[in-house]
C-alpha cells in the first residue's frame, strides 16, 4: 500500500515529533479494518525538501530519523488476530515515474507580500511618549526607513519560506500509481487542491483513503457526493 503525505499540511506539534510519530498515527487512524489485507506499507512524505540544490535543515533531520527508524515492521491487531507490516519511509525528492531526477526549488523564500500595513500604534491606544512601534508604523507606510539617510525598505527585511510544485507532485504520483494499477492508495493531507487528482483517480476505479491530519475536518459534501464506496475518510 502506497501512502502519500502532505507533510507541511500536518499539524505542526505531529511535525515536531517527527516521522516515526507521524506514521505510527496514521497506521491507528487506519485500524486494522483498512490494513487486514495489507503486508506492506510504503510512506512518502513530500514537503519543501530542496531550498535551491540544497537540502533545509528540516529535510536533514527528517532523512537521518527514516534512517534510524525504518525499514521497520509494525504490528496491527482488532483484538483478537494480530499482523505485522513492513514500513518503509521515503521523502519525495523526485516523481515516482522519474525517480533518479531530483526536483529542486521546492522551499523558496518570498519577500513579504504586497499591501501589508502596519497600523499607528496610537490609534489604538498606545499612550507612551515616544512609542517604540511608531517607526514600525511609518517604516510600512513609507515603504521605507524613515531616517532619510537609510535606503532599507520592508521588501529587504520581512520575508517567508513557502513550498512550491509540492502538491503538483503528489498529485502526479497519485495519477501514477493509477497506472501502475495500483488498487489503494491513502493521501494524508487536508488541502483542498488535492480534491481534482483524488477525483481523477476515484473516478479511474481507484479505491481512496484520505486521512485528514486535523479530526473533524471533511471535504466538502459537493466534492465528494456520490464518491463511496471507493472513497474514505478518516481522521488522523
């Protein structure tokens, strides 16, 4: 069984456990009820693993705990017949049908995003003489320092780290395994731009488990109406 996981759409305190964690509660959310007919299971986990050529350090430290942890075998039970599984954990470096080509440039950082805006502190109260957030305010405003003299602008400090084609992949893999034939196939993730590659292969006769990482949370009903039996949710 291939189980493909969003990993930046976990939450983040199962992030922070790291994968042995993570993939020790998604094998409970599944029960023995969806793995009885299963002996091996292989997870992958896509995420902004290359920042240019280069591996982040988050990537680093998640490859050296699969290393640790996996290849490893992981016992099931419904309370009265018992089964071991064999688990392997991979990070989605590549595409599955292209698996020696790496896809770089998957974690970029972006400058901060047009028409942020930093409110004057003393419009909402603030009544100390001078205010050491009103040059915050003006520096947003301006769109630059306010000492003449000083070229910086909010562009050169505020920015963010945001993956890129990382749902494009998994969704490519996902229409990948339907060729292969493969029969099952779990997505982890609750990210709706994963619903038209979960729909194509559903509506390819492909079976679907989708394991939300936050409990509660369902696609909604105008997606996934007239879906089952082939499609399950389950929270993680």
């Amino acid at each position: 069984m291939e189980i493909l996981i969003d990993y930046n759409n976990l939450a983040s305190s199962d992030r922070k456990k790291g994968p042995k964690f993570v993939v020790e509660k998604v094998l409970a959310a599944m029960g023995y009820s969806h793995l009885a007919g299963v002996t091996r299971a292989n997870f992958r986990l896509y995420d902004g693993w290359f920042q240019e050529k280069n591996l982040t350090p988050r990537a680093q430290d998640i490859s050296a705990a699969i290393k640790t942890n996996f290849p490893g075998i992981h016992t099931v039970t419904d309370g009265s017949v018992t089964k071991k599984l064999v688990i392997n954990v991979e990070m989605a470096y590549s595409l599955k049908i292209d698996p020696g080509t790496d896809i770089w440039h998957t974690y970029r950082m972006r400058n901060s995003p047009r028409g942020l805006s930093c409110g004057d502190p003393v419009n909402v109260g603030c009544s100390v003489t001078p205010c050491q957030l009103l040059n915050t305010h003006l520096f947003f405003k301006g769109s630059k320092c306010p000492e003449a003299a000083c070229a910086i602008e909010p562009k050169h400090l505020i920015n963010r780290g945001e993956q890129k084609l990382i749902d494009g992949m998994l969704a490519a893999d996902l229409y990948y395994l339907h060729l292969q034939k493969e029969p099952h196939v779990v997505v982890v993730s609750s990210d709706d731009d994963m619903w038209p590659a979960i729909r194509t292969v559903l509506d390819l006769g492909m079976h679907v488990i989708q394991v939300h990482p936050l409990k509660g949370h369902r696609v909604p009903p105008y997606y996934a109406r007239g879906r089952a039996p082939k499609y399950t949710e389950l929270d993680m």
